[in-house]
C-alpha cells in the first residue's frame, strides 16, 4: 500500500527550482528513504539511476579516480541501462556513507553539474560521518529530512474524508462529535502502528495486530545489529542499555533522564557516547531542559537535564512491549487507565506529539520546570514567540504546571492536547492530540 508523503511535495519545489543543490536525504532507518526516492524518480522523471554503494562497491573506484563530475557520469552509465540525461534523469545515489568520494562529489555535481538532477541519502549516516571522520559538504547541498510516516499522512490513507474535511478545516472552534469519534479512533491506531511505512502498510492493510507486531520487533531486532557498526564492541551494550531504558525513562512521572534507570551505578560520561549514537542514527530525541524561556531558548539550555524520547512511538509501544489492545480498548473500557496503563499512555501520547512539533518547526523544541513544583513538557520558539505545551492523554487535563508556567511569563499563546475538543479560551488553545499535525495552523491564528 502506497502512502502519500508530504516530502513529495518539497521535491517537486527542488525539482524546479533554477538554483537547486543536490539532496542530502536523512532520516533514521526503515523510515522509507530508498523508496521516496525511488518513486519520487518514477513519477516525476523520465528515468530514474539508483546507484547502491553498499551493493555496488566497485563504484567507489570511480570516485577515487578522479573529481571530474563529467568524467564520473560517463563512468556511472556503465553501471546501468538508464540514460544519464540532464533534467530528464534522477540520479540517486544510495547507501552513500559506504563511499566517502562519492558523498563529496555532491559538492562539485552543485558547481560544475547543476543541470543533473540528485538526491543521495544514507543508513546511520550520522553515526558514519562522524566515524569516518567524513566531511560533508556544508552550503553544497539541500539537506532533507525523512521523519516517520505522520498521523497526517496515515489518516489520508486510512480515511480520506475526513483527511480532506480536517485539512481545510480553519477555525478554532469544536469540531462535530462524528469528525471528533473518527479522528480519535484513527488515532488509536496510529499509536499502535506507529510511523514505520512497513507498520503502516501492515495496519491499513488489515494483517492483523499479531504480523503487525512482528514487523515492529523485525525493525527493533534490525536496529540492534545496527548498533554493532562504527563502535567499539565495549559500547555496543551501553548503546543497548539505554535504548531498552526508555520505556521506563518515560513511565517516571519526573521524565528526566536518569542514568541510574539505564544501568544501577551508571554514570553520565560512561553513557554520552552511547546517547550521541542513538541520536545521530536518529533513533531518539534529546529534549533538554531550559533555565528560563528566554529569546532564544537555546541559550538557556541546561546540558545535563534532558528528556529522551523515540523516533516513533509504535516502535515505542513494541519496545515496551506494550499489546496493541491496550489502546485499541480505549473507547469500549475506559477503566483502563485505573490499571495501571495512564502513566505510559500519556508518555505513549508525549511521543507521538513530539514527532508531530519536530516536522513542523525550526529545531527540536525544549522543556522548563520550576524546582520540583510544575513542569511544562514542552516549549516552542515560534517567531518571537515562546509557547508552552502541556500533553494529557485523556479528557482529565487536571495539572499546576501549565498555570505556575502562565502565572510567572503570560505567554501570548499557551497550548494543551488532550482527547477535549478544539476550542480556545483566554489564550489557551485546546487542542485534540490527533491535531498536532496540524499545530502550526492554529498557533498562527491565534497569534494574528
């Protein structure tokens, strides 16, 4: 099953675009970069060249030869049967962290070869650049992300109508009860599936829950060899200590990161490097803390108090081993949150919140507490702008924090997501956890 990714829409812009540098693609593994390059190759070209460095390693030859773009396209067209033609071929260049020569010729395909159409991207290309001690060629290349499939996109696979009603929707006002029942139910089966387009394509399918949560433990498994390339066989298990850590670093109330949760005895600098990789293969996000929400916030971020959180919360919910009827019995037993599944759900919810901000703003956002009496789980620097966002799983959005948080910096615009309908009410805006997609729409009217 074929999932419309917003990306495409960016690459039709690159594709025309008179001044374009060739793609850098990035994004964690199985998050679907071969194919969106692939089919975005196939549907707006007339002919698509996949070159595979890791198949194909003679390849690496030709760029150790010379630095010539002309001379290494001539050489290029031996390894394939699709015509090289300037704007009417994509080239792709795939896996290019297996060949260093071929990652810096991106810089001379920008200067001597713009006519040639080029994307490249990378498994674990962070973890490699920094190995290998590889440069990339900053101010050469557009660099693109390729995050997990959004609910976004999964809702206007699954349900197009009300995809399509959502979409245009414009006012802050409540949405109709069964536009509401749709979208949650939706929403339940996003955070089961999660991002993963395989996961994806597995749910909307109707495989059932059981192959579904054997894809996700298939990509888990793969994610863990991975963690065996470019480090040192000692810190191969400190990598795994603290990827299996995070379902319980976020089921804490204080979500903190501690590294005693990792490992009893753990200290930071024994698991910084193993943190470093885990971000940089773009497996977690590290949301740090901030002393106060000044302009800009980064310069109030506090290095050793910070937040972790998955690259995609199905994978989340698997990891934790979570079973999917957890979520899916919501509606029909709501006395499921008495049992001891509330704390995770609405870590399970933070997570997917997050993966909806990251997409749709400038950086990853931050977080602020006040000595133990309130915190805000996230903040966001929009424009001027500094916005406190406060996630409940449920209808019951009880809590100080976001009030200790108003009280002390009477922000513009606070935010709320809960399962409450939209609404707006002296500057906080109330908004459905399945609408953060959607987010920056609404902070810009209720800003203007």
């Amino acid at each position: 099953m074929k999932i419309q990714r917003e990306l495409t829409e960016q690459l039709k812009l690159w594709k025309s675009d008179i001044n374009r540098m060739p793609i850098l693609l990035k994004g964690a593994r199985q998050t679907g970069k071969t194919w969106i390059m692939e089919e975005f190759g196939r549907n707006y070209f007339d002919h698509v060249a996949v070159f595979n460095f890791d198949k194909t390693q003679e390849l690496a030859e030709i760029f150790e030869k010379t630095k010539d773009v002309h001379r290494i396209v001539k050489e290029l067209a031996l390894y394939t049967e699709v015509p090289l033609i300037p704007g009417k071929t994509l080239l792709v260049f795939d896996e290019i962290q297996a060949c260093e020569g071929a990652l810096n010729s991106l810089k001379y395909f920008s200067e001597d070869a713009p006519q040639y159409h080029l994307i490249s991207a990378g498994s674990l290309l962070g973890v490699a650049v920094r190995k290998k001690n590889m440069s990339v060629p900053v101010g050469k290349v557009q660099i693109m992300n390729l995050y997990p499939v959004t609910f976004k996109e999964f809702l206007r696979a699954s349900d197009p109508q009300t995809f399509t009603y959502i979409n245009s929707h414009k006012e802050i006002a409540p949405l109709p009860g069964i536009v509401f029942q749709k979208l949650k139910t939706e929403y339940s089966r996003y955070l089961v599936s999660g991002g993963m387009p395989k996961a994806v394509s597995t749910l909307l399918t109707e495989k059932g829950i059981q192959t579904l949560d054997n894809v996700l433990q298939n990509i888990l498994e793969l994610y863990t060899l991975d963690f065996s390339k470019y480090v040192s066989s000692a810190m191969i298990p400190r990598i795994n200590h603290v990827w299996e850590s995070l379902p319980s670093q976020l089921a804490k109330e204080n979500k903190k990161f501690v590294y005693n949760v990792v490992k009893t005895g753990a200290r930071a600098r024994e698991y910084e490097e193993a943190l470093l990789w885990l971000e940089e293969a773009g497996l977690i996000y590290r949301i740090f803390n901030v002393s106060k929400p000044g302009l800009p916030l980064s310069a109030y971020r506090e290095l050793s108090h910070f937040k972790i959180y998955a690259c995609d919360c199905g994978l989340l919910r698997r990891l934790a081993r979570l079973p999917a009827e957890a979520i899916l019995s919501q509606d029909q037993d709501p006395l499921i949150f008495t049992r001891g599944f509330s704390e995770f759900k609405g870590s399970l919810t933070e997570n997917a919140v997050l993966q909806s901000l990251i997409p749709q703003f400038d950086g990853l956002p931050y977080y602020w507490s006040s000595q133990n009496r309130a915190e805000v789980d996230f903040l966001l620097q929009y424009t001027t702008n500094i916005i406190p966002i406060e996630v409940k799983a449920g209808k019951r959005v009880s809590g100080k924090s976001l009030s200790v948080y108003n009280s002390k910096f009477s922000p513009s615009v606070r935010i709320r997501f809960s399962m409450k309908n939209l609404d707006k009410n002296n500057g906080l805006l109330s908004i459905p956890s399945f609408l953060a997609d959607w987010i920056s729409k609404y902070v810009h009217s209720a800003l203007h």
